[in-house]
C-alpha cells in the first residue's frame, strides 16, 4: 500500500501544479516588444460605434479639453459600446494610455484565448472638460487580445485613442502628434426645437398685444383710470396716444378679423412646427414604440412584462446579447430601474406568456422599432414607464396595431389619427363658437410649453382623448347634452383625468337641486348620456383584450404610477412638494443604478408631509368653482370644470393640451384669452431660462409653470365668480365672439351707457 501511495502522491502534485505551471509558461512565452503595441492596428470586432475606427490607434489625439465628440474621436453609441484589438500573439502588457471623455468611466479587458476576458483596470473621470488622456497600470499582463469600453456616466461616450506598451516609454505617457479639433462643420440650421420655441413666445406675446389692441379699438379707444391706476395708466395713455397716431384706432372690424385669422392659422402650423415636426420626422419613435407594441400584445405583456420581454427578445440576436447585460430597465412592477441579470436568468417568465407564433411576431415588430431610434436611445427607451393605456383605449389601440406587422406604411397611417383628431376637434369647435373661438384657442394650445408636439406629437392615438374632450363642450354647447355625456364618458375612460370635467356640473346641478327642487332637463340628459357610455365601453374594453381582471391590472397600474415622482409632472401637488433643498441638481446620483431614486422618495415624502395644505387649497377652489358656476350655462360649466384638472391630480405635462377646453371661455371675456395667452408666454419664457439664476434643470421648470398655471387658472374661475367683471366685459366679448353682421354693429358703437346696457341684456340672455 505505502508503494501504492508512493507512486500516486508525485503523479496527485503533479496533476494539480499542472495549472499554474501552463500558466506560468504562457508569461514566460509573452512576448515584450518596445513601443505602442497598438500602433496603425485595426481592431478585429466592435460593437456600436460611429466613425473610422483606425482613429483609435493613429497615434494622434485631440488637445486636451476637445470637446467629447470633436472628429479625432470615436463616439461609443450606448454602455455596450467595445473595442477589440489583436495583438497577434501572447504579449506581456503593464501600462495603457486612453484618451476619452473626462466625465465618464471606461474599462480595458484582457484575453489570451478571445473568449475568457479578465479586467485589467479602469479609467476614471477627472473634474476637467472634454477629451482628456489617463492611464491604467495593469501589473504585467500576458494577452492576446484587447478590449476597451463600456462607459459608465452620462451616456455621451467617446475614446480618441488607445494605447498599449509592454515597455515603459520615457517620458509616460508617450508624446503623440496633437492634432487640431475643430468643432465639426454642421450645416447651419434656422429652424430647430430651441428655434421653434423661442418663436412660440413670440407669438403668445404677439396674440396677447393684438386681443389687447382689438378690445382697446371695440371700446371705442377708451380704457378707464381704473383698470390701468398709477404708472400702468400713465403707461397704457402713451400707447394710446401712439396707436392713435398712427392711425390704429380706425382699424375696421374687417382688418381686425382677417389678421386674427392669419394668427390661428400660424398657431395650427406652428404647432406642427410648420412640417417639421420632430427636426424632421414625423414619426415619434420612442412613444409608438410603447403604445403599439404594449397595445398589440397587451394579452401576453400587461402591463408589467414590456421591458423584461423586450430584454428577452433583443437578448436572443447576438449582437444584442452584450447591450442587454448592461442595459437598466424600469421594473414596471415597481418602477425602479433594475439591471437585467435576472431577467436573462429566467426568460421563460416571459416567454409562457406567448405562443410560438406571437413570439416571431414580436420579434418582427421590435425589429422594426430598432430602426426608428439608434441604440442608445432603444435602451433609454426600456427606462421609461411602459405602456398605460386604459382598457377602453385598447379596443382601438390593440385593433388597429393588429391590422398587419410593424411597417413604415402601417405606422405612418396609424399616427396620422391623431392629426385628424386635431383637425376635427378645430372643426367642431368651429361649428359650435365660430372661427374667431377657434383662432384664440390654437393661439393658446401652440403657444403651451408644457403640451408642445415634441411631447406625444406623431405618436400613436395619443390626443383621442383631447378630441372627445372638446366635442363635449361644444355638443353640449349647440344643445346636445346625452351626445355631450357619451362623448364626456369617452374622454374619461381614454385617460381617465378628463372625469374632473363632471365636477363643475355636479356642482352647479347640485345647485339647482338645492335652491329650485329640481334638476335641470340639460343636466339629466347629460349625467344619462355619461352613464349610458360607460356602461358600453366599459364591457368592451374587458372584451378585447380578453381577461376578466384587466381593470384590477389597469388600477394597480395607475396607483403605482401615482406614487412614482417625474421631473415633468405638473399640478398643485407638484407645487406642494416642491422643496429648494430637494432639486435634482442636488440630489441627482449620476453612476447609481437609478441616479433618481432619491430625489424620488424625497419628492413621496414632502407630499406626505404637506397633505393638509393641499387638501385645503382643493377644498378652497372647489368652492370658488361652485360658486362661479351656480348660473353658468351647462356648456360654461363644463368648460370650466377644466381648470380643476392641477388641483385634482398630478399630470405629465404634455396632458395639459387640454388647456385648449379652457380657452373656449374666452367666448365669455376676452379678458380670459388675454390670461391664457400670458399664461403661455410665462411657460415659454420659463423653459428659455435667459436669466441668470433662472431654473434649468425640469423639475424645478415644470414646478414654477405649475404655479402660473394655478394662478391663471384662479384667476379665470374668479373672474367667472365676479358679475360685475363680466359684465363689464359684456361688449367686447359679444363683438369678439360674433361671426355675423353682430360683430360689425357692435364694433362701431361708441363708448357710453346705451351700448354698454344694451350688451349687457344681450350677455344675460345669453
């Protein structure tokens, strides 16, 4: 046995030195040549690049501080982003010298076989600006090959060059030609997003001076010590007396109407950026992305397995496989951004969830989609909050997505739906309150930062609701109240905010009930013809998309989304939870998993905190709104409701396109188009920021146009409260308001009590 023994030990060592010992015979057999072992070599593979990547190795660099995409660079399009180099055969590698974009991480790996790669280090940002050269000691290592990449920071990624040595040069880094970076040469554009909106503002300030210049000439060019007292009276006479000069205050009525024409007009194409849409395309590929293919398999994603199953379906191409690991997603569960290591654990979670066939369709339809973004803005997009369309949405939605495979054709028709709500919803309104309403109106929706066409415009049926929205004020404006109810009941089961246009009613039916014993005919039919649409499409909904607890799921949905903070939700709630001290330039964590998440809490907390205040200001204006709409008309009432919308719930902000409902009003007092058309400037002016001290981060953008919003909205619902306000305003809004010969006769009377008694009868008749 002790022979045995004897034999098998040495043999046993052996075996288990043999390791370390083949090892070791692979540094011995590195190689150790002198200089950049980098040098004119092109890379063997890479993954989502821009530019020639010989830049890498030309031994050339930017001037330190270029800027991060100057042409010398290599943009590195996602975290995924890598390099890979060979060197030929096994080489002894000890130090790396990388120029790339100072704010970001970078890692280098190394591989004797091109399938086990191990990290040889990382580079670290500096505080400077721009391309900056930094190294990484790696200890002598012996490989093959090499790789570089996978930045971590603030998504713009870029590396100038790359290079390896065996041998220390002397001095470290090596001296390279320093080449000149100019900035690239980009055609000049007149026309952009920035452009655009600063045209915006010019165009509320030039609809609100001219509704100003048109109630001054209809009154006869008279304005009252007292609604212009002190320096703005003294200020408001030289103007007039200017005005007067020049000879404006003997502008026809014809003049007046044909230039506010020419102002609804540039407000309906300046809200599609004159055709130029999204700079240029119309499609919005992020947007439709979510509500076509959450719409299209809502049966097999719900709401909560887009992401994971988008993961799981990019994972199976392999040149996706590597952005998937490092992609972050939101968990829809919960809405906090996760990594993806346990979805690609578990892809059958997912995958039950389809057939065989439906899977290949997916597989199809992402395809497509990955056309419409590049890659990095394909995985920003699984970081978004999923697909919340209601179950009433989906009876179009998902009916219309399954019609035929993602297509250009497809897509372009079925986001051209919404340009025909809109066009629809100018008509209608047309037909209920005249063209000059109309013109007002798209003065006010074109001139709204928060709801501009970069939001949701060229998306996928993303304003139905704001169509059935306006068609219920004017149906029930032109006596159509059940019609008006259905239509109500339709926006609200859409998108569900619109239901606080019910309020305003119930009030003033309420109202009625109380001081008159009953309700009103208009009221009843409008309640019945609500029901009567809820009770219709709310069985629908359930039907197509085929299970019974699509409601609970939707719910669940909506409750998680209402605790989840956005640096773009508007609304008293925002206003409330605002805190200097809580701002995401402070509390923003860049390299976190979720850079957000703490401004997020803090935003839950400090709302939880200031509950009571807000329910007081709620409990404040709904009073007031009770009392502006004890005797309105119906249709008054309805439109009204409208400003109750940032008191009652938190919103994105490109939900507030239904600021158009409120500027129906203005059929009522110019005053009120005047306040809107201020209000829009305000929101406009605040996202330029062109003063120093200015906010400029979102959050604390979209909370200080909450608060305009808010006191805009006060104000026009007092201005409904006060009577004498109005009628004052009698004579100006007759004339405003009027398509026919009325807007002639009362434009040319003179100021004095007969016509200002005689518009005030025709206001109460009204």
């Amino acid at each position: 046995m002790s022979r045995v023994l004897c034999v098998l030990l040495p043999l046993l060592a052996g075996a288990l030195a043999a390791p370390a010992a083949r090892a070791e015979d692979y540094s011995a057999l590195a190689v150790c040549p002198a200089g950049n072992l980098l040098s004119g070599r092109r890379p063997v593979s890479w993954q989502d690049t821009r530019r020639d990547l010989a830049l890498l190795t030309d031994e050339t660099v930017a001037p330190e501080g270029a800027a991060w995409d100057a042409p010398p660079a290599v943009i590195f399009d996602t975290g995924a982003s890598t390099v890979t180099w060979d060197l030929g055969a096994a080489t002894t590698v000890n130090v790396l010298a990388i120029q790339a974009d100072a704010n970001d991480t970078y890692t280098a790996w190394g591989s004797l076989d091109g399938n086990n790669y191990r990290v040889l280090g990382h580079i670290d940002p500096v505080p400077d600006h721009g391309l900056r050269l930094r190294t990484i000691e790696t200890g002598g290592v012996a490989l093959r090959y090499l790789r570089v990449g996978e930045g971590v920071g603030d998504a713009s990624y870029s590396v100038s060059e790359v290079a390896a040595y065996c041998q220390r040069p002397m001095p470290f880094p090596a001296r390279m030609r320093v080449v000149d970076a100019p900035p690239a040469v980009v055609a000049k554009v007149y026309w952009d997003d920035i452009s655009s909106a600063r045209w915006e503002l010019v165009l509320a300030l030039l609809g609100l001076l001219f509704l100003w210049w048109d109630q001054w000439v209809s009154r006869g060019a008279a304005i009252e010590p007292k609604e212009a007292p002190g320096m703005v009276d003294s200020l408001v006479r030289f103007v007039q007396r200017v005005a007067t000069a020049l000879g404006l205050s003997r502008v026809r009525g014809k003049v007046r109407r044909a230039i506010l024409a020419v102002l609804g007009l540039v407000a309906f194409l300046t809200y599609f950026n004159f055709g130029s849409f999204h700079f240029p395309n119309f499609i919005h590929g992020w947007d439709t992305f979510h509500y076509y293919i959450g719409s299209k398999y809502s049966r097999e994603l719900s709401y909560d397995r887009l992401y994971e199953c988008v993961a799981v379906a990019d994972s199976e191409l392999p040149a996706l496989r590597r952005r998937v690991e490092l992609r972050k997603l939101t968990n829809l569960r919960t809405n906090i951004l996760e990594t993806t290591a346990d979805i690609l654990a578990h892809p059958e979670r997912c995958k039950q969830h389809f057939t065989p066939d439906r899977w290949q369709s997916f597989h199809h339809d992402l395809a497509y989609f990955r056309t419409l973004e590049n890659a990095r803005r394909w995985d920003d997009a699984q970081a978004d909050h999923g697909f919340n369309g209601t179950p009433v949405w989906n009876i179009a939605g998902s009916l219309l997505a399954n019609l035929a495979p993602a297509s250009k054709t497809q897509i372009y028709i079925l986001n051209s739906l919404d340009s025909v709500y809109l066009t629809a919803g100018c008509l209608v309104i047309a037909w209920a309150f005249g063209w000059r309403v109309l013109a007002v109106a798209l003065l006010v929706l074109a001139t709204n930062f928060p709801s501009r066409f970069y939001w949701t415009g060229g998306s996928f049926l993303r304003w139905d609701w704001l169509f059935w929205m306006i068609a219920s004020v004017c149906l029930l404006k032109k006596q159509h109240p059940m019609t008006a109810g259905l239509a109500l009941a339709y926006s609200t089961l859409l998108r569900i905010f619109p239901i606080f246009l019910f309020v305003a009613p119930v009030l003033a039916a309420g109202y009625h009930v109380v001081r008159h014993r009953k309700l009103p005919p208009v009221y009843t039919r409008f309640f019945v013809g609500a029901a009567l649409g809820a009770a219709l499409l709310i069985p629908a909904g359930m039907a197509v998309v085929g299970r019974t607890d699509t409601y609970q799921e939707f719910v669940r949905n909506t409750m998680k989304h209402s605790g989840t903070a956005l640096t773009n939700n508007m609304g008293l709630r925002t206003v409330v939870a605002y805190r200097p001290s809580e701002v995401g330039r402070k509390m923003e964590r860049v390299g976190a998993t979720d850079p957000w998440a703490a401004w997020k809490q803090a935003r839950l907390d400090s709302f939880r905190r200031a509950k009571p205040v807000y329910f007081v200001a709620v409990a404040a204006f709904l009073v007031l709104l009770g009392l502006a709409v004890r005797q309105a008309e119906p249709w008054a009432a309805l439109a009204l409701s409208a400003t109750f919308i940032p008191f009652g719930v938190e919103l994105t902000c490109y939900y507030y396109s239904f600021i158009i409902v409120v500027a129906l009003l203005c059929v009522k007092s110019e005053r009120l188009a005047q306040r809107l058309l201020l209000l829009t400037a305000v929101t406009q002016f605040v996202a330029w920021a062109p003063i120093n001290g200015m906010p400029t981060w979102l959050d604390e953008k979209y909370t200080l146009m909450s608060v305009a919003t808010l006191i805009a909205f006060v104000a026009i619902t007092w201005e409904f409260f006060s009577k004498r306000r109005l009628a004052a305003a009698g004579a100006t809004a007759i004339a405003f308001a009027s398509d026919g010969p009325e807007a002639e006769s009362a434009e040319q009377e003179k100021p004095g009590q007969g016509a200002r008694s005689r518009s005030h009868r025709r206001h109460r008749r009204r």
